[in-house]
C-alpha cells in the first residue's frame, strides 16, 4: 500500500515487479476482490481466465484481441499482436527470430529479418511508456 499523494511511486513498483498496489485508504471491497482472485488463480498469475496474459502491466486479451497497458489500451495490428502474444508466453526466455517469424507470419512465405526488426521497433514504440524500461529485450545471438 501506498499513502495519498504518492501515486508516483506506482511506475516504480511496476518496474520491480509489483503488479497490484492500493493508496491508503482503500475500499474493503476492492481488498477482498484482489484477495479472493489471488487465491482462485495463485500467487502470480499469467492467464488469467485462459484468455489473458499479464505481465509488465501489459494485458493481452486473445478473446477480444485487445493490448492494454498500464488500463490504456493500445492499438496494435494483426503481425505486432501475435509477436506480443509469443513473447508473453514465453516470457523469461529468448524467441529465437524463427520462433518470432513462424508466430507472426502464419502464412509461411519468406519474411526477411529487417522485416522482424521493424515490427519488433513498432511493437516496442507502442508499449512504450514514459519513464518505464523496455519490457522488450534483445539477447545478442540468441533472439
């Protein structure tokens, strides 16, 4: 919990991985809420009702095909969605580019890696936020 007024501190617990905060004083109704969702979906969850993926403030809804972070819903097309849904899926770990081809372009035609490059550049543009680190990592040789 944080007190009023240091509502500026939200981005710097998101960026240690806190993922749920509350500025005193709260609603009992929300505390239950947030208690009783953790105990139905443990601790940390990923997927939340099988159709959400969480992470980094970020919420992918499959079902809706909806981005949003941070509650600010972003726009994202078809290619830059599915890239966004591989990575969180397989978070903590490096998509190789032919993982990141094979999720993104369904199609199986040749996609070359500048191309990969500028649609990784796009997604991380829109999920960029102000005073925030890059959720979106490159891992030199790897993926």
């Amino acid at each position: 919990m944080i007190g009023p007024g240091a509502e500026s501190r939200f981005i710097d617990l998101l960026k240690a991985g806190i993922d749920e905060n509350f500025v005193r004083p709260i609603a009992p109704s929300k505390l239950l809420g947030f208690l009783r969702d953790r105990i139905l979906h443990g601790s940390h969850p990923t997927a939340i009702d099988g159709h959400i993926l969480a992470y980094a403030g970020i919420e992918l809804s499959t079902n809706r095909h909806s981005v949003k972070r941070f509650g600010v819903s972003i726009h994202l097309g078809p290619i830059e969605f599915r890239l966004l849904q591989l990575l969180m899926e397989n978070r903590e770990q490096a998509c190789t580019r032919a993982q990141l081809i094979e999720a993104a372009w369904r199609e199986r035609r040749f996609v070359d890696a500048k191309t990969v490059n500028v649609h990784i550049g796009r997604l991380r543009k829109a999920l960029s936020v102000a005073n925030c680190a890059d959720v979106i990592r490159t891992v030199r040789s790897s993926g």
